[in-house]
C-alpha cells in the first residue's frame, strides 16, 4: 500500500548574478533577505541575495511614495490657482460696478443717491474724450441766451 503526500509550496522565482534562475521558498527568501546567505544556483555558481536588493525595492517604495506625493501637490496646486482665478474676476466684477456707479454719479455704498459734481468730475477728469467733451459742453452754454 502506497501514501501519497501532497504539499504546496509558495515559491519566488529570481534571477541570480550568473543568468540563471532559482527558485526559492519564502522561508529561504527570508533567510537570504536577512542574513545576505551565500547559496548555489542548479549550475553550481554561487550566490547571494543580498541587502542591495532589499534597499533598492525600499528606495523604489520611497520613490513611488514621493511621486504619488507630487502628483497629490501639483493637484492641490492647480486647484489653488482656480480658486484664485476665480476671486479675481469676482473682485475685478467688483471694481468695475463700483467704476460703473461712480461714472453715473450714484453713491457707490449703494443708496443710490445721484450726485451730479460726482458724475461731472468723473466724465471730465476719468472719462473718455467724447464723455469730456459733453460735459464741457454743457457748461459753456449759458443758462439764458442773449436777446
């Protein structure tokens, strides 16, 4: 009578210095990783798995680390500038309905109360050439023509 015993082994397949490939548990894995073990490739060159490897896949963990990292600023940044942009056109919006209201002679606190020295001064000291020239205008007429 024959017993038949079955067992799975998890194995990590590398490749060594020489070219060749190994299988190695993780049990032996492990011991490599943390002792730097010399062992012997099927074709009889030896080996080690060394520290080396080990710091390179943590420098290439802090790496993607710092990318990901990045890409989360430069994300927060873009974000940043939209905001900002949009204050700005809310603001310059601002400004220019306060330039509008004074332009008209109204207050600009918004009691709408009309003042027409104000609407004078911005048409002859802001204004345009044609906004100047009307107010000119209107004050070089005489109130009462002569007879």
């Amino acid at each position: 009578m024959a017993v038949v015993v079955s067992k799975q082994v998890k194995v990590e397949v590398i490749e060594i210095w020489c070219g060749h490939w190994v299988a190695l548990t993780e049990t032996q894995l492990t011991h490599f990783e943390n002792t730097g073990a010399r062992f012997v490739c099927p074709f009889g060159d030896g080996a080690s798995y060394s520290g080396k490897v080990i710091q390179l896949e943590k420098d290439k963990e802090r790496l993607e680390g710092e990318v990901n990292y990045a890409w989360q600023q430069q994300s927060i940044a873009v974000s940043d500038a939209k905001t900002a942009k949009r204050e700005v056109a809310t603001q310059k919006g601002k400004v220019t309905k306060l330039r509008n209201r004074a332009k008209a002679g109204l207050c600009t606190l918004g009691c709408n109360r009309h003042f027409t020295n104000l609407q004078n001064h911005m048409a002859s000291k802001h204004g345009n050439d044609e906004e100047r020239e009307k107010v000119k205008a209107a004050h070089t007429q005489p109130t009462n023509p002569p007879i």
